[in-house]
C-alpha cells in the first residue's frame, strides 16, 4: 500500500508594537528560545528562529495531524503564554 507524503513549513513573522527597535542582544536570545520552546510544544519540527531587533521570524515544519489554520489564532494563549502581548 502508498503511503502519502506531507511536508508543510510555516513562516510566522511577529512585529514589536510599532517597530520598536527593543529586541537587542540582553533579550533576543531569549525571546528566540521562548518561540522556539512554544512550537516544539506544538509537535513543530525543524524549527528556526531569527530576526532584527524589530521582528522575529519563526519557520518550522507542520506536523501533517496540524491545520495551519488552527496553529495561531489562539493557540499561544492555551500552550501558556503570557496574556500580555510583547510583539
């Protein structure tokens, strides 16, 4: 029997509240490992973070069992987020 073949990557892109340049070296790395921390959560593999310091770029590779509908719209609050926003 064929078995099918899936590979669906996702490309998320955060801005800081009016591309404020706030993302320097004391908490991007942190912010990067927070982002990477919630997809892996997400059964998210091959995942890369990275960006200036006024955005973040997320990429990763969807598992097939995922929409990539249902991946962000409130799927940050309910993996445990914090409420308040910071991008």
């Amino acid at each position: 029997m064929s078995q099918s073949f899936c590979q669906l990557y996702g490309h998320l892109i955060f801005s800081t509240k009016d591309r404020q340049r706030w993302l320097n070296d004391k908490v991007r790395n942190d912010i990067h490992a927070y982002l990477a921390g919630i997809l892996r959560g997400l059964s998210c593999a091959d995942v890369h973070i990275g960006g200036p310091d006024d955005h973040v770029h997320a990429l990763f590779l969807l598992p097939k069992a995922t929409a990539p509908a249902t991946l962000v719209p409130c799927r940050w609050h309910l993996v445990g987020a914090p409420k308040t926003s910071i991008f």
